[in-house]
C-alpha cells in the first residue's frame, strides 16, 4: 500500500525522487532557500534560548556540509 502511494506521488510530481525536485529547484533559486534556511535558523535560535550560539553553529556545520554534498 505505501508503495502504491509514493508510485502515486511519483508520477505527479514530474517522475522524478523529490530529492531531485529540491535539488533542482535550489539551483534555480539559492537565494529564496537561503532566506528560508536563515528564517528556520533565526526561529530555531529563539527557541534555544541561551544556548543560540551552539545551534547556529551546528546549522552553519549542516548548511556547509549540505552544500558541499549537493
């Protein structure tokens, strides 16, 4: 049954893993992802309370390692 559901997607999204869909659609627009990932980090922070620092520099090691896999 689950394989019938990501079949279903599947063909509905363009016939492609939706990895590739992100992947292509950061390539087209870096900056709009960008600004979604700082917006995630900022809300992140602000629920970390004063342990912020340790959080952005965990997200900032994600985002390098992210970009470098991509």
């Amino acid at each position: 049954m689950l394989a019938k559901l990501y079949q279903w997607i599947y063909t509905r999204v363009g016939g492609q893993p939706w990895t590739h869909i992100v992947r292509d659609e950061q390539k087209s627009q870096p900056l709009l992802f960008l600004l979604i990932f700082l917006g995630l980090g900022i809300i992140l922070a602000k629920f970390a309370g004063k342990n912020w620092w340790q959080l952005l520099i965990a997200l900032l090691f994600g985002v390098v390692i992210g970009h470098l896999w991509w």
